[in-house]
C-alpha cells in the first residue's frame, strides 16, 4: 500500500476567480499582506499496487484522467510516509 497525496491548482495563466474572491475577503478582514491567491483541490489517496513503479503509473493516470482537467489544471504528487 503507498499512501499519495495529490495537489491539482489551476495554471498560472488560468485567471482564479475564486482565489481573486478569497483575497479581496482577507483583505477586507485586515489581512492587507496576502497579495495573492491561488485555490486547489487536494487529494490523499491509497494505492494498492505490486510494486512501487505500478504505484507510480496508477498515479499518473489518476492524475491525468480523473482528478485534474489537463486543459486548465496542473498537478503534482508525492508519496508519503504511513
């Protein structure tokens, strides 16, 4: 079992209408250093694979097919310890 956890956030180039919402929010607050916002999604996941490189792989496609929009989204992922 690989324990993953999974970071999908928009691309730079992508504007963030709802990070641009949570900014003007905390500034309104009296947060007035928060200068930027970007939201994401976050994803802990449990693989269940024979090895580390079918981990790897099983990853990728879930990345890549189902927990992002590749046309608006990047991602990134790590394997954490249990």
């Amino acid at each position: 079992m690989v324990k993953v956890h999974v970071l999908v956030h928009l691309r730079p180039d992508i504007l963030d209408v709802q990070g641009q919402a949570i900014r003007q929010a905390v500034t309104a607050a009296g947060h007035a250093g928060v200068a930027a916002v970007r939201v994401g999604k976050s994803f802990q996941l449990d693989i269940d694979a024979p090895n580390a490189e079918a981990a790897r792989e099983e990853v990728e496609r879930l990345c890549k097919e189902t927990l992002s929009n590749p046309l608006l989204e990047d991602y990134s992922w790590e394997a954490v310890e249990s």
